[in-house]
C-alpha cells in the first residue's frame, strides 16, 4: 500500500472547529475580536467572507450575510445585492491568490437533507477547483489531502481581497493598520473591509 506524508497538516488536523461556539457560528465569529483567529478574511456592509474549516480544497471559502435567517426571501433587496457584489470580489480574490480552473459555487438549502450542516443561515460556498483535482485519494481511498494550512489561505486571500478595488481603510482596526496590511502579529487580525456602491449599482 502506499503511503502519503504529510507532517505539516497535523496543525489542520488537531483543530479546534467550532466546538467552543455557543450558538449559530455565522452569527457568533463575526461579533469576535480577532477576524483571523475567526477565519474571517472579508467583509461589506451586509455579508461577510470566511474560510471553511473543512475545506474541499484550499481556498474554500463562504459567503455569508449577517442576517441570521434560513430563507433567501428573508433578505431585502439591498442584503441580496451586496452577497452577489461580495460573491463577484471572492471570485476575484480566488483567482487571484490560487488561479483555478474553475470555481464551484453552490448553497445546500435544507440543512442536514441537502447536505449542509447549517440551515438556518443562508450562505454561499465558493471551491476552487483544478483540472484533475480529484484523484484516486477520494475516489477510491475515501481520503482528500488539503495541501496547505488555513492560516497560509488566510494570509493570500486576505492579500488579494486587499488589492481589490472596493478595498477600503478599515477604521476600526484594533491594531490600527489599514485593511490589508499587517500588525506586528504573524499575519493580518482585521479582514478587509470592501465597500460597494450598491445605491449607484442597484438603479
């Protein structure tokens, strides 16, 4: 039988999750201090961008609003188009820090019966994805190999979110920096703030 190594995903591995979130975790990470720590690496006006802790392959990614509701319907016309100018600028950023082939977009409606494990709180899955990308590890070993760490992910996504032209200053970094640079920690602790123009746009 052969063998894979890969030492440097035991950090992936003895993650904490979410297990110590008491509540709706879309609706509790964005309250916390740290985006980093929260995998939040994006946010507008009504949505918020965070990386999934199970990833399919790196730079899977979500697209959230801040509204907790399980209802698509639920969101007023402004909280809709802000998801979709936000889903377009995760789009952009993925292409720019992984370059895919391809992205696979999609929403499990119904929790647990389609497949999600949150379904009362709409949200948006963004997976990049590369011609050949799925190998015999899943087909046959029933096995993904994630090849690099959340943290890493983080640092490129938050990067080219940065260099996004809806970019903006965040003026309550705690750190005091601007949106997409970084502290004196070991990466950047605010995600960037994107503003959209949705009054122009929506007419």
């Amino acid at each position: 039988m052969d063998q894979v190594f890969a030492p440097w995903r035991i950090e992936w591995v003895e993650r904490n999750g979410n297990e110590d979130i008491d509540g709706c975790p879309f609706c509790v990470l964005p309250e916390r201090h740290d985006d980093r720590e929260s995998r939040i690496v994006a946010r507008s006006e009504h949505a918020f961008v965070i990386l999934n802790n199970y990833p399919y392959n790196p730079g899977h990614l979500m697209i959230i609003p801040y509204r907790h509701t399980g209802e698509w319907s639920d969101l007023r016309d402004a909280e809709l188009l802000d998801h979709a100018r936000l889903k377009v600028a995760a789009i952009d950023a993925l292409d720019a820090a992984f370059n895919p082939d391809g992205v696979n977009a999609g929403e499990n409606l119904g929790g647990k019966a389609a497949g999600g494990s949150i379904g009362d709180h709409v949200h948006t899955h963004l997976v990049p994805r590369w011609s050949g990308d799925t190998n015999f590890m899943p087909v046959i070993g029933d096995t993904k190999v994630i090849v690099e760490a959340l943290e890493d992910t983080y640092d490129r996504l938050h990067e080219a979110f940065a260099s996004l032209p809806a970019a903006t200053a965040d003026a309550d970094a705690a750190d005091g920096t601007a949106a997409g640079e970084s502290g004196d920690s070991d990466g950047p602790t605010r995600a960037v703030r994107l503003d959209f123009d949705l009054a122009t746009e929506a007419t």
